[in-house]
C-alpha cells in the first residue's frame, strides 16, 4: 500500500474503515452488475420468474441463508465467549496466592471452578494488608456449597468492590449472616446450611449445624458469581473447626483487621491498589518463593491467545462452509435455468439479444443470492442471541454476543464472490441449443 494510501486509511475512524471494507468488497459485485445491465431492463422479468417458481427460489434462498447464518453465528458466538470471559474477570485486578498453576487459580478465584490448592499464611497476609500501596486486601476461601452454589467467604470490602451498592438488603456483618449474587434463588431473609465440597462430592450433613440467613442481594456482575453465596470469612473458618483469624479480644465482628497468628490461611487474596503502577509493583514484590502475584486479565489473555488456532479453526471452517454453499449454489443455478429454458429460448427467437437473455439469468441468480445472504444475516442474529443464552446458562458467564463488522465482511466477501462466479451459469444458458429448447 503506498505511503499516501496508508496515511489516508489510518487517518480514517472503525467504523469508516469497517464501511470501506465492506463497500471495497461489495464493488466487484456492483461493477459486473452495471455492465450485465447496461442498456437493458430484465427486472421486470426477473421478478416474474421469481414468483412462477417462488417455493423453489423460498428453498433455494434459504439454504443459501443456512451456510450465512452458520457462518456468522460461529464467529461472532466465539467472540462474545471471548468478551465475556474477560468482563468477568474485570474486577480482579491482581491475585495472590500460594505458587502454583495460575490457570488453575484463575479458574477457581475469578469463575468459581472446585480445584484443591495450597494456602497462604496469615504472615503473608498481613505484609500484604499493610503494604502502604494496597487500598484492598481481601481474602477468597472457597470450598463449601449449597443446593450447586459455591459458598465463597469473603470480607465486606470485597463484596462492595466485586458488586458496587447491593440491589437488596445489606452486607453480612456477623458469622450468621450472607449475601447472595444476583441470580442466586434464594431470597432476602431465607436460611440454608452449606455443605461440604461441590456437586456429587459434597456431603450435605457436614456442616449441618451451621446456620446462614441472607441479609442482602448483590447487583449483577455478569459472571459466575451471580450464582454465588458470599459468607464472611470467618464463617467458613469457624465452621471447618479453625481460629476466626482475630485476637482472643474478638467480639464478633467480620472483615479486616485480621491477626497473624490467628490466620487460618486463605486460598487466594484479591489485592487492589488505587494507582495502576502500584498493582504492577505489587505484583513484582509478592513474586517470590513462597507466593505467587498474578493478573487475572494477564492469565486469561494468555489462555485466549492459546485458544487462536480454534478461533482461527472456526473461520476456516465458515470460510469453506460458504466456499461450499457457494459451489452448491452454482450447481444450483445451473439446474433452475433449465426450469426457465423454453421461455428464454423463446425470448431468443423473438428477438431478444443473446445479451439480455444473460442479464436475466445473472440479475436471477444475484437476486437468490442477495435475498438468502440478507436471510442468513436475520438466521445468524437469531441463532447467536440463542446460543449467548445457551451458554450463559452453562458457564454462568454473560454472553451477550451480537454481529459485528467481521460478520458482516464475510456475508459481503461471499456474496461478492458468488454473484461475480454466477456469470458461469449465465453464460451455460446462452450455451443450450435454442430450437431444441422451444421444442422441450
């Protein structure tokens, strides 16, 4: 690309250059269809033959749409997976925990995934809630459920920054007390005992003498945690038989300050500092031997970049699913211009220029074409949203996936590419024997 060129296109906005691209790869398209029609007007007889065989152009134009919608729904729904994912971890700003596999403690702080990982001590934790740079020192203990929900304690401060302001009720503020994430079916002022473990493993009359009532509802976080009972932490350690992390002088009272030697262990801590250069030095100073500093986004952007050849497996895949349908598709006009034979022949030997009688069968086919592609659109709109659903349900991440630019490029590359290779058939038309077909 010239020098020119190139500052011109980098001076223009995403959205204009999206535009550009969409319209540079619509114009071979455009450019064949003004020179088909020049001089000519086969419209009104396109949209005669259209309406004879209606039903067989609905079916024709829908598998067309089919291959569209396919096509577009895989790519936008592996980008809407993509995006949510990482809205979810967008409240962790860094992670501290005992070494080990980020990934696995990733998955188990951030989306709420069972794993058995090591501690942190309480040493740990309180060089870490005294660093003069941290604003939050929260520690996440997992392990317990109810009814499939994880059982998460936590502090006050952590629920505030992981929720904002609660949608209902009020924070937990003693042992007894919990709130619940936003889709959690359990309601203000109900009572429940948690069990032990997760799923199949969870033993439900080991806890059974610990009691919880739901004070408070959080707002929605569009992650896992919406689903999640948030206890104090000193619950979940006085409930596993273990010291409340406070001085002998404790009174009752939930969150931080928490006393060393009290410290049952945690098995991770969100830190949080108010300057982003902090969480960066932070994360260096608690690197070390006995604990590991990580970024949650950091992680995940390791793990999506790991996942490009399956995001990159899927476009293949849409590309030759349209290759294919547009294969299918030429095949296809080859056979429903032997529907129209007779009357084009005829339309021949009344006259009609070699020329006109190809406009007509190349503004058919571009008109099949235009109306599946912009079918497939609305079908892979409808399928995405379906799916978002679908796997929002399943992973309880948000999925809110829609189409976008890169949709709408590869519905404009196929349409493009098929209405140019549909002069093929256009031009097979002109190839039949004219006497023979008025003759049937």
């Amino acid at each position: 690309m010239p020098d020119a060129l190139r500052l011109f296109w980098d001076g223009l906005t995403p959205l204009q250059q999206d535009a550009g691209l969409t319209a540079a790869l619509l114009a071979p398209a455009l450019i064949i269809g003004l020179v088909v029609v020049a001089g000519y007007r086969p419209f009104g007889l396109v949209r005669a033959m259209l309406w004879r065989f209606r039903w067989t152009n609905l079916l024709f134009a829908l598998l067309v749409a089919s291959s569209v919608g396919i096509g577009v729904g895989l790519i936008a729904q592996e980008r809407g997976l993509r995006q949510g994912t990482a809205r979810a971890a967008e409240k962790f700003d860094l992670i501290v925990a005992a070494p080990g596999s980020e990934v696995t403690m990733l998955l188990a702080a951030v989306y709420l995934q069972p794993a058995d990982v090591p501690l942190v001590d309480g040493a740990v934790y309180d060089e870490i809630a005294r660093n003069p740079r941290v604003s939050i020192a929260a520690p996440i203990a997992f392990g317990d459920s109810f009814d499939g929900m994880p059982v998460v304690g936590t502090t006050p401060q952590f629920a505030t920054h992981l929720g904002d302001a609660l949608a209902e009720g009020r924070m937990f503020a003693s042992v007894d007390e919990a709130i619940v994430g936003a889709d959690a079916p359990l309601a203000v002022g109900a009572s429940f005992s948690p069990a032990h473990g997760h799923g199949d493993a969870a033993e439900e009359e080991a806890h059974a003498d610990a009691h919880y009532t739901v004070v408070g509802r959080m707002a929605a976080t569009g992650s896992p945690w919406d689903r999640a009972i948030l206890v104090p932490i000193e619950a979940v350690w006085l409930v596993h038989g273990l010291a409340p992390g406070h001085g002998p002088d404790w009174a009752g009272e939930v969150g931080p300050p928490f006393a060393p030697d009290t410290f049952p262990g945690t098995p991770a801590i969100l830190v949080r500092a108010d300057e982003l250069w902090a969480n960066y030095a932070l994360r260096s100073e608690f690197n070390r031997g006995d604990v590991m500093a990580f970024f949650p986004g950091a992680v995940l952007a390791q793990l999506h970049s790991l996942l490009g050849d399956v995001r990159q497996a899927m476009s293949i895949l849409a590309i030759i699913t349209q290759v294919l349908v547009a294969a299918g598709a030429l095949t296809g006009f080859l056979v429903l211009t032997r529907l129209y034979a007779q009357r084009l022949a005829l339309l021949r030997a009344l006259g009609a220029p070699a020329r006109f009688a190809f406009a007509v069968v190349w503004c058919y086919a571009a008109a099949l074409i235009a109306a599946g592609a912009v079918l497939g659109l609305a079908l892979g709109y409808g399928a995405t949203a379906l799916l978002s659903r679908i796997v929002t349900a399943r992973t309880e991440i948000l999925v809110t996936a829609s189409l976008g630019w890169p949709e709408i490029h590869l519905v404009a590359g196929f349409v493009s590419l098929t209405i140019v290779l549909a002069i093929l058939p256009a031009l097979a038309s002109l190839s039949r024997d004219v006497v023979r077909d008025l003759r049937g």
